[in-house]
C-alpha cells in the first residue's frame, strides 16, 4: 500500500518541480533534473544526514524512470493542468504525509534519538521542495505559505505517538494520513498558515 | 570550556539565521529551520565530506533543541536586538572560531591532510552563513564583506602552526581565540576586507 | 593522459567559478571558493551520493592547490580573458567530458546500476556549475542554454555503449571525446539548443 502511494507521492512532486522548472524557462534536461531532485532530493538528504547508504533511488532505477517521465510529461500536458489543480494539491498533500512517515521508518529503523527520528520525517517530507525552491532561486515555498512542513511535523508526531501507545500499524497509518490530509486541506481552504516574522532593520547584515 | 563556547556559538548563530529568516517573511517553522540550519549546518557539511558520522547533532538532542529555541526566541525579542549589536557581533565572532578550532580537530583526528584540516575548520566556521544565504537567496555575505572567512583561515593556520611546534593546548586556545577576535574585530571596526575582483564583461555566461 | 586532462579540466572549471564570483564582487576568499566549488563540486556531490569516500580531494592536495591558484589567477588576467574566450570554451567542453567520463567510471567500479552510471557522469559533469550559479544566485546557466547537460548524457551513454560492445578502451575514449567535443562546438557555433519549457501560470505557487 505505501508502494503505491510512495509513487503517487514521486510522481506529484516531478510535476510540481517540472512546472517550478518551465517557470525559469529551463530545457527539457533542466526539466527532468528538477523534476528529479523535487521528487527524490528529500529522501536524497535523510539518507546522507542519516548514512543512510546505498541512497534509497540508487538501488531502483524504476523511480528514477518515474520521475523523469512525469517531469518530461508536465511539459506535455501543462497548458491543462490547472483544471487538474484540486487533484494535484491532493496528490502533493498525500505525498508530502507518505514522505514524512517513510522518513521516519528510516531514522527508526537506524535507532537514531526521537528528535532525530522526527526530523528525518520532516526533512523526507519538505527538502524536495526545498531543493527545488533553491535551484530555482526562489525563497523556499514551504517556509512561508498555508501549513505545510507544520503537516509534516504534525504526522510524525502524531505517528510516533501512536506507535509509542501501541497502536496497531495499520491503523496508526490511517489516523496519520487522515489527520495529516485533513489539517493541509483546511490549510490550503482557509488559508491558514503559521504566524510569521517580518524584520527589515538593516544594522545586522 | 569549549563546549560552554560552542552552546554559546550555536546560540548566536541560529539567531543570526532567526534574523535573515525574518528577512524573507519567513513562518515560525522557516525560522526554526533556518536558526538550526545556521547553527548546525557547517559542521554538517564537515562531517559529510570527512565521512564522520554520525552526525554530530543527530546524537546531541540538546543541541538541536537550543538552537530552535535560540530561532524561536529571536522572533520575540527581535525589536531589541539591535541594542545588543555590539554583544551578538563579539558572541558570532566567538562562535567562528569556536568552530573553526572544532573542525580542524575532527579532521585531525580522522588524520586528513594538513590542507584538509584548514578546510574542515573553515567550513564549520563559514558554511552555517553560506547555507543560511543559499536558502534566504541572497548571495552569501561572509564572502563579500569586512573580514570573515578570512579570520576563520588565519585561526585555523594559527592552531596549526602552534600545535605543531608544541605549544601547550591550552595556550594554544587562548593564543588563537584572542589572535582571531582581534582581527575580527578590529576588521568590524575599522571595515577592513579583502581586496574584492568585480567582473562584468559579458563574454562568458 | 586522463589525469592531464583532468587537471586541464578543473582548471578550467575554476576560472569559470572565478569568473561568476567576480560578477557578484566577492572578494579574494569568495573568489577561491568559488573556484574550488566550481571545479571540484560535481565529483564531491557524485562521491557523497555513491558513498565513494574518502572524497577525493581530500586525498590529493595538488587538485587543491591547483584550483584555488587557478582561481586567484583569474582575478589577475581578468581583463585580457575574453581574448582566450575560444580557448576557454574548448578547455571547459573538455573538462565536462572528462568530468563525465570519470564520473561514470567511479560509479561502474562500485557496481551501480547502469542508469545511476550514467547519472553518476552528468552529475560529476555538470553539478560544479550548478553549486557555482547557486553559490552566485543565478539560475543554473547549464539548465538554459546551448547543448552542455546533453553533451553529457551523449558522452556517458556513447562511452557505456561502446564499452559494452567490447570496444577498446582507448578508441571507446577517442570516440567519446571527439564525439563529444564536436556537438559541444557545433552547438556552441550554432546555438543548438533543447526545447525549453516556458510556464507561467500562478494557479500552482
């Protein structure tokens, strides 16, 4: 069952990164490169913080097909996707709780302190994202829109604790992902997002 | 002695990353992430290249919760910190060569090459701010203004150079942290920098 | 012969990072930084994903030495540089396929599979370029214009092809290189590019 929404969740971050990509007008090579880093860079850097080794994408070069596929297919079908674009928020919602709760799996499974295990989540779920903001020299989407790496942190909270009580998995798994779900598409209806900080003094660098 | 010195470095520089955060209108969440990526982040990036793992984070929890507070503290009393300049710019000095001196001696130990050990140093001191930049998209100020990175290499030569000829550890300490906050100072004070190369030709991208 | 072009390579590799830090007024230190990254990057980021440690340079100070001299001596003969303007492109194509070619060679020799080979090439080809626009803030010129990721990806894919087929290694190297240097050049003369991908629509942030 996480296979396939560990695929979903790829593909929808390829596309996202494809469309960040054709808005700096980038070739088909740029296209599928930042497809792939939004897609795996995530995973990409749990794994190198957590050595993590052999990096999860090198050993399945079906998910490197993946993503360059749905990169390359954005180009193809972007003048259409914004009729797509509840569909899409969906699938990116859905991605981003699979990632958050794979990442954790990981940090666990190499018995790192639970702070850790919580950031591996976080980092699995956001620095694709991240990464693609970066290379598209823009500040980090995911740092200053409706709750999004706040979801993230929410699920592996709410996961660990559950698993922590006993939970059973499956059903720990569908009370993280429904609670997960629910809290970003409440995000994205009304607009909620964290309080932020504005500061323009100039005497610091 | 240098662990008190180190909390109070990785103090300073996740608010130093709380402020430039709070430059880009950052939420909470890119607040903390940016305190913990400038506090944390250079000697991450040291211990990926020097293959030292674990990380040394990921087996301090306090650490990590010191700079998220440091980043989340720096929110509220944001509007006062610029009558504490004169303090935060000593402590950030401080905390460059802090970790300047604690990456030579994890490359020491790991028995890289003198040349790498100088790097090692200088990229704990330096690379928290370059990543801190890189994530707020502006380019990298410790490589454009007074004095910085330069203090970071003198340190580390300094270290070196008295290590190698014998000099009590102790002694040794002292000798470099009073040599690299001179400097560091003195270049804040009187702004001396290091000759800069401006290029515009446009024959090359 | 490879260890030449290497070396002819990285050179090169840093004067470009050289060049891209002087548009953005760095100083000295900015300016080796810059350079070094430029040059040695790509084969740092391919080491820390195949786990290919000790990383490199960090056993061979000469490559060190080499590229920040290469990259202060920019800053000297800044001003005549556009007068070498052929030469420098012809240097840079070569230090991309070298680049490539070694890149694969890593990945072939710790039994990764043949997609993450070729891969494993690119990224040492083309990502010192894509830290060094990080670096200066721009968005990776090497996503944009004329034929260099796709010469690349030729390059590995002629060079793995041919290995296959039992060609020498010698020819299979001849080949590849001259193949490779000829579409860089004829795309360079003639502007060839990969259809880009233009998106502007702000349904999606």
């Amino acid at each position: 069952m996480l296979l396939y929404v560990y695929l979903i969740a790829i593909t929808a971050e390829a596309m996202s990164g494809a469309l960040a990509a054709g808005r700096r007008n980038m070739d088909m090579f740029g296209v599928s490169l930042i497809a792939f880093i939004t897609a795996l860079g995530g995973g990409t850097v749990r794994d190198i913080l957590l050595a993590n080794y052999p990096i999860n994408w090198t050993q399945h070069p079906p998910y490197i097909y993946t993503v360059i596929a749905a990169g390359l297919l954005t180009m193809l079908i972007a003048r259409v996707m914004h009729r797509l674009k509840n569909l899409f928020l969906l699938l990116d919602a859905m991605g981003l709780i699979a990632f958050t709760v794979i990442g954790c799996d990981v940090a666990l499974r190499l018995n790192y302190p639970t702070v850790v295990v919580v950031m591996a989540g976080i980092i699995t779920g956001i620095f694709g994202g991240i990464l693609r903001d970066i290379l598209c020299s823009r500040t980090p989407q995911v740092l200053r829109q409706e709750l999004y790496a706040s979801v993230s942190l929410l699920v592996a909270l709410l996961y660990l604790g559950l698993m922590h009580l006993g939970v059973d998995h499956d059903i720990n798994l569908l009370a993280s992902f429904s609670s997960g779900l629910a809290l970003r598409l409440v995000a994205i209806r009304w607009k909620l997002s964290l309080p932020t900080f504005s500061y323009a003094e100039r005497w610091y660098h």
